[in-house]
C-alpha cells in the first residue's frame, strides 16, 4: 500500500499537467490509499479535488508546496481543521506580503501557524535537501533541527524522491543518513506532475510557455525525463526497497490527516451590530415596518394594507425560521454605504428614503422579497406584480439564498474599495475565476512552445471559430490553407496538445461580481491574495467552489 503525498494538478497553473480528475481516477484505480494536492502556492483547486475525491470514495489530503523567500520549497500538509486554517493564512500572506505574481513566504510567518501541519522538507529544491546535494551537511542539518523546534519531532518528515533522475540516489542517500542522525522518519513521494507518462510532453510544453520561450529554449527548465507520473505502490516499492519505512510513513501521515474540505470548514457570515435591546430579527423588523409605512402608508383601501401586513409576517417567520436577520441586515449596510457613495458623488439626496432611490438593482428570484424592496435590496415591489416568494424563501430552504445586486459601474468600484476598508482585507475579498484555455488561447501558446511560424499561428487563431480546442484539427481540415498541415511535423503535435489542454486552468483572476464578507478571519477558510486592480484582494475560490464551501457571496 501507498499514499502520494506530493502531487500537482493543472491548478499548478503551467506546471501540472493533468486534471483533478485524471488524477484521482488514476490513484482510484491503482489502489492508492490516499492522494494529496499539493500545488504551488495555492488552493485554488483544492474543493474541486475534494469533492471529486468524494464521489470517487477517495481519501483525499489538502497540501500546498509552499515557495520560501530564499526559493526553497516546502510541502506541507493540513492533518486537521487547524492545520487547514494555518495553510490558508500561511498562503495569504506569501501573497500579501511579497509580489502577487510571485508569491514567497518569509519563514518568519512559519513559528506562527504551525498547528495541525506536518512538514515534509521538499523536492530537490527544498532547503534541506538543496544544501545537502551541494554538500552543506552542518547547514542542512542545522535547518532540519531548526524545523523540528518549530514543528516538534512527530510533524516533520525527510521527503525522499527517486525520479531517476542524475543525482536523486546521493540525495536521498545523504537525506536518510541526516535523517537517521537527527531520528527523523523518512517519507517518499513522487513529485506527481500528471497521471500518466505520456503527459510529460504536454507538461514541457506548459514549463515553456510558463516561460514564454519554446522547447528548445528551455531544457534547463523543463523536468529531465517522464518519471515525475502517478505510480502504482509497488513501483514505488520498488524504488524505495532500500529504504520501506519510507513507503510505511505515507499510509501513517495519511491516517493522520483527517480534515475534510467538504465539511470541517468553519465559514461564519458577519454578525450585524445592532442597537442596545434589539436582536437582529427585531432591528429587521423595525427597518422593514418603518419603510412600509413610507412606501404604503398612504394605501387608500383597509385590504391594501392588510396585503402588506400579511405578507410582511410571512417574510419575516421565514427570515426567523432560517436565522436569516444577519444576512440580510448585512446586504442592508453594504447597501447603505452604497447609498451614502451616491451622495457624494451627487446622484442622490440624504433627504431621499432608500426605498425610493436604491443605489443598486436587484435581480433573479430575490426581487420577490418585500423585505427586500424595503431595505433598498431592489427597486420592484413585488405586491405591485404578484410576485411568488417561493423561489427565493420557503419553508424547506436547504441553503442560504442568492441576492444578486447590479450597481453603476462608478458606484461598484468604490463600493468594492468601502467594503474592503471595513471589514479588513482578511475578512472581505471579491470572488475569485479560473480564467481557462480555450482554443485561441491554446493555439497561440502551444504554437510557440513547439517552434511554429508565430504568423500562421496568429492566422490560424483568427480563423477557428470554434471555443473548443479539441474541434482544432476539424476546423483545421474546413480551412483550404491549413488542411496540409494536419498531419505535419509540429502541427500535429500541436492538435494533440491542445485538446489536452481544452479547459485547463490558466490563472487566477476576479469575478466580475461577488464578495465574501465573513466574520471571522476568511483566511482561516481560503487563501485571499492581491488583485491586479489595486486596494482589492481576491480569493483562491471560484463561485462553485464558494457555493460548495456554503459561503455568502
């Protein structure tokens, strides 16, 4: 039996070169114990793998191989809740505090979130293993010590990897020796990249646009051979035979990390700071029936009124019933601090009653909400059109609804900095988007990783109209001056690579709409890092990602 304790997916942006899924479905079928994700300096993929992982019934372990200021690498691995806490900050501020393009973690942020984490010491690069290869044993050990202060002796592993590449066997040979030195246990790992070997093609091509050179130009950069795929146990059996214990320790490390990404997250919407004697239902209330009697207190008919009356009772049980006051009193100050962005900038007038002037629109099913219309959530009266709560609210709700809200664009990029300035970067962030690779994107960037005429590759991207890159080669056959190119060298490597590529994960970016505002520190939930606009951070999730998390966007 085997765990794979270091493994990248394509959420390593250019450097893994298989998906979630292949990856899992590979380590599934061949009997893998466990899999962990450790991609670089993120976790922007981790919930999908961990849902996947769920209904394939595998064990699936949240990991990050962490940059270090001096270059060095660092897998760590989250055994626990807190451990999954302390690798969000850990990530966020490498971000925060270096460049967001290149991100770094000062080891001085290490001592303090440390719980619940378990240190492997790296692949080639870590320091450990760096130091020792280049014959540095007094500082090798002196760091390997130095992490068994911070972390204790049952948190820190020698990480041993054997891609029979020149130069691993003195490695890993030096590695126990200091590991048996100091009686540290020994773990190997695989420094998964993809699932199978023949993707290290496609991986050497993502190292070369990662460096925005082509093939040729980067065999110093791209891995030496194909042996970094996932292995079954007995090959790595086989390539630990000296050394088993090495293989035990990842089905040991694997019984420890229990943590479940798909449930032990601890996500707690903002509490609403109410007025001295008021609960958040009644605070709600009283908004609700001061602005009715703004808005319909001059109805002409005792039957009018008794419309609003009636459906304002039902709102609110339903809002009771739910524990939804908070939420929506939270919508109502982002609202507010809206509203008071319109004044300035003189669209509106503090004499005007929110209700009659809401800085936003709302949109989709919580614009049947009367609650809603009366706290400036959107400007439709859902009386006057007959609106159906159902959609939005009922009595068997299973998740907290969406309220969505379109504001003018000017209005919209003060709010965002507002709303950041308020809560903190690290308990308000805007919704992160995996940008993808689609066919234009592909065949420009593989082209020049293969060496092609950049001009035919800038003609054939204006001539495909299809989004799908595996359609290339079909619209390459419908296009006179590409057809006989189909099967030539070069070209046809780059219609195999590009419908491997169809949909992979290119880099983080924002969503164009959507904040999470929590009331703890969001960083003990998901990583947050700068955006490319200033004054804005955003998150490692995308909006599936945060919706399975059960977050309020």
């Amino acid at each position: 039996m085997y765990a794979e304790l270091h493994c990248h997916s394509n959420y390593s942006f250019q450097e893994g070169a298989s998906s979630v899924e292949d990856l899992l479905v590979r380590a599934r079928d061949l009997g893998l114990r466990a899999l962990a994700l450790t991609d670089h300096d993120n976790l922007c993929g981790a919930m999908h793998f961990a849902q996947v992982a769920k209904t394939l019934e595998m064990q699936s372990i949240t990991g990050v191989e962490m940059t270090i200021k001096d270059g060095s690498h660092l897998t760590l691995l989250a055994e626990n809740k807190d451990g999954y806490s302390q690798l969000s900050n850990l990530i966020s501020y490498s971000y925060v505090a270096a460049d967001r393009k290149n991100p770094a973690l000062d080891l001085k942020y290490l001592p303090d979130f440390l719980d619940g984490l378990i240190l492997l010491t790296g692949c080639r690069t870590g320091r450990v293993p760096s130091l020792l290869a280049e014959g540095c044993y007094a500082e090798a050990e002196t760091q390997l010590r130095q992490y068994l202060d911070w972390f204790g002796a049952d948190n820190v592993f020698v990480e041993l990897q054997q891609n029979l590449v020149q130069g691993d066997t003195v490695r890993n040979r030096r590695l126990i020796d200091l590991a048996r030195k100091l009686g540290v246990p020994t773990v190997a790992t695989n420094n998964v990249h993809y699932h199978v070997p023949e993707r290290h093609r496609l991986q050497d091509a993502l190292v070369s646009i990662k460096n925005n050179l082509s093939l040729e130009e980067t065999h110093k950069e791209r891995r030496a051979n194909n042996q970094f795929y996932l292995k079954s146990p007995d090959e790595m059996a086989s390539l630990f035979s000296r050394c088993p214990e090495a293989i035990k320790n990842t089905l040991r490390i694997a019984e420890r990390c229990s943590f479940d990404l798909t449930k032990d997250l601890a996500y707690r919407f903002p509490d609403y700071p109410v007025p001295d004697g008021a609960t958040p239902q009644s605070h709600l209330e009283d908004l609700c029936r001061q602005a009715a009697e703004r808005r319909y207190g001059g109805a002409q008919t005792t039957q009018s009124k008794q419309k609003v009356e009636d459906r304002l009772q039902e709102e609110l049980r339903l809002i009771g019933k739910h524990d939804l006051a908070g939420f929506f009193l939270i919508y109502y100050e982002i609202i507010q601090i809206a509203r008071q962005i319109m004044i300035e900038m003189g669209l509106s007038d503090a004499e005007i009653p929110l209700e009659e002037r809401p800085p936003g629109r709302g949109r989709g099913s919580s614009v049947a909400m009367l609650v809603g219309y009366l706290i400036g959530l959107s400007h439709i009266d859902p009386l006057e059109y007959n609106l159906s709560l159902d959609r939005f609210l009922s009595d068997d709700l299973g998740s907290v609804p969406d309220i969505d809200l379109d504001f003018p664009r000017n209005i919209r990029e003060e709010l965002i900095v507002r709303v950041h300035r308020k809560w903190g970067w690290d308990r308000a962030a805007l919704t992160g988007m995996i940008s993808t690779y689609q066919m234009k994107g592909a065949i420009r960037d593989l082209g020049k990783a293969l060496g092609l005429p950049a001009q035919g590759m800038d003609k054939l991207a204006k001539r495909v109209d299809s989004h799908d890159a595996k359609e290339l080669e079909l619209e390459m056959l419908q296009l006179p001056e590409f057809r006989d190119k189909v099967d030539a060298p070069g070209w046809r490597n780059l219609i195999e690579m590009a419908a491997q590529l169809d949909g992979f994960p290119k880099y983080l970016a924002q969503h164009p709409g959507g904040m999470i505002i929590s009331s703890s520190p969001l960083i003990d939930t998901v990583p947050i890092q700068q955006a490319a606009i200033a004054d804005r951070y955003i998150c490692h999730w995308d909006k599936d990602s945060i919706d399975q998390a059960g977050f309020v966007k």
